[in-house]
C-alpha cells in the first residue's frame, strides 16, 4: 500500500500505547482478534498480511489529518520539537475489551512489566495461533476473564488487579454492556461511564478515550505528563497549584483535572496527540 500522508510504523507501535505488538525480522507482528497479522513500512510502502487495506486505514488512524493536527497543537516551541522529531507518530485504534483491560492492568507499571502480564494473561487465558513459524496467542474474551478465579489471573503477575480485572468482565457480560456505543457518546460522558468500572479511575479511562474510541481531547496524565507540565507549562497555572504540584509525586483526582482541562483548552480538540507526542519525547529525552 502506498503511503500519501505522514507516517511512522515504529514510532506509532513504541510509544506506549500498544503492549502485544512485537517485531521479528523487520515485521510487526500482531492479534486482531482471532487473527495474527504482519506489518512492515519500506519508506513510502506499508505492507502487510492476514488483514485488509481498510482494517489498516483505520487501525493506523491513517485518515487522521496530520498536518493539521501538528497545525492546531503546535503551540509552542517544545511540543513543537516534539512533533518535529517524531513525524508520523498516530494514534491507532485498539479494540476497545483488549485496551480497556490493558489499562487496567497498566496502572502504576512501566511498559515492559505490562507488556509481561498481557503476555501472560494471553498464554493461560487465549487460544494459540501459529503464524510464520511463531506462536501467538489471542487475548481473552469477556466470558473467559468473567469466568477465571482471582487467584488464576494473580498467577499472571496482576496483583490487585487481578480484582479490578475479574469485577470489569462479570459487570460487561453480565449487564451486556456494548463498549462500542462509547464511541458515540460525548467525551465527559464517555469518561464518565468508564469510570463505573472496577480499576478505572481517570488515566485509565481517558487512555481507553484515546486509545480506543477517538475522543481525541482526551489527554491522559501520568507522571512523565506531569513532569512535562511542571517543567514547560508551568506559566500556564496558577502558582500556588504549580507549588502543589511539586510538593507530592502523586495526583490527586481535583488536580489530574485542573491539568486535564487546562490542557484540553490549550491545546484543543486534539489535546491527545500533544500528549502521545510529549510523552514519548519527554521519556526518551532521558
């Protein structure tokens, strides 16, 4: 497939939105679904397999207007760095039961604890695949994760959240809850309702906003996004919350959406591609 616009397959894949995509051999290996797919980007050319040029449009967010995008939240000169050096980077699409768990299981994890425990989850709880010689793993479903015994899914590295994981699949099957009419909800609805779930509190549910549902306003705060605040925004704030802010590592639920909303004005309808972009330079700066 010819490329027409700006885009980055590595960048896109390793900037801490996606746990269970791995590279072999230049190829990108991935599950959708019941389905292993492969991807690899030669210059202008994606190729790919076991999967459709439209299922890639999408999944790759590849009708988003980037340039545009880059025109609305190039604010000032950081994010603009940012931007500059990872061109083509885009929010993909994930299938919402498979990110909403991942950030369940994200919280207070770095990337390679909780690309661990998916792994894992997958191994005893999905159904095998082989594809090109390599064994893959599909992620569980709702019914399977309803179904597993907390101590079976602590088995997997979860911990406590072995509870949140096991409490989210019992409400979703058992109220027959349709994740994907959150894709038509408004944001602050969205989040809202997300924050019914056992495990999600407001990172979590706007990294499923953003990650999942393309509520592109979302911009969700951890603790590299806020060191971001504090050392490049900080003029924007108030003082005496900028002293606050300083004082504790932690976040609490008033000041995740003081930042939240301050950034959601700023830098506008699509606040959640300046956080992907200042996140993954923030992290990669040290």
């Amino acid at each position: 497939m010819r490329l027409n616009v700006a885009f980055d397959l590595d960048f896109s894949l390793c900037c801490g939105q996606v746990f269970r995509w791995r590279k072999v051999g230049g190829w990108w290996y991935g599950v959708m679904g019941e389905s292993v797919v492969k991807v690899r980007q030669c210059g202008c050319e994606l190729e790919f397999e076991n999967v459709s040029e439209e299922f890639v449009q999408g999944y790759f967010g590849l009708n988003d207007d980037l340039a545009k995008i880059s025109q609305c939240i190039g604010k000032d000169d950081y994010v603009r760095k940012a931007l500059g050096r990872f061109e083509g980077l885009r929010i993909v699409r994930q299938v919402p039961w498979e990110c909403l768990i991942s950030f369940i299981c994200a919280t207070y994890k770095n990337i390679a604890a909780i690309e661990l425990m998916l792994r894992k989850l997958s191994l005893k709880f999905g159904e095998k695949k082989v594809f090109d010689g390599l064994e893959f793993y599909t992620f569980p479903s709702v019914e399977v994760l309803a179904d597993a015994s907390e101590k079976a899914l602590m088995e997997c590295g979860l911990g406590y959240r072995a509870k949140y994981v096991q409490k989210t699949a019992k409400k979703i099957l058992n109220e027959k809850i349709s994740l994907d009419h959150f894709r038509n909800m408004p944001y602050l609805e969205a989040r809202k309702r997300l924050l019914e779930f056992s495990g999600v509190g407001l990172k979590v549910a706007d990294c499923v906003l953003l990650f999942s549902f393309e509520k592109t306003e979302a911009f969700p705060v951890d603790v590299w996004v806020k060191r971001v605040i504090l050392n490049h925004y900080a003029n924007y704030l108030p003082e005496p919350f900028v002293k606050k802010l300083q004082s504790h590592a932690s976040l609490t639920n008033a000041e995740y959406l003081k930042i939240s909303d301050f950034a959601r004005t700023y830098f506008g309808t699509y606040a959640g591609y300046a956080q992907e972009y200042l996140y993954h330079y923030e992290r990669t700066q040290r």
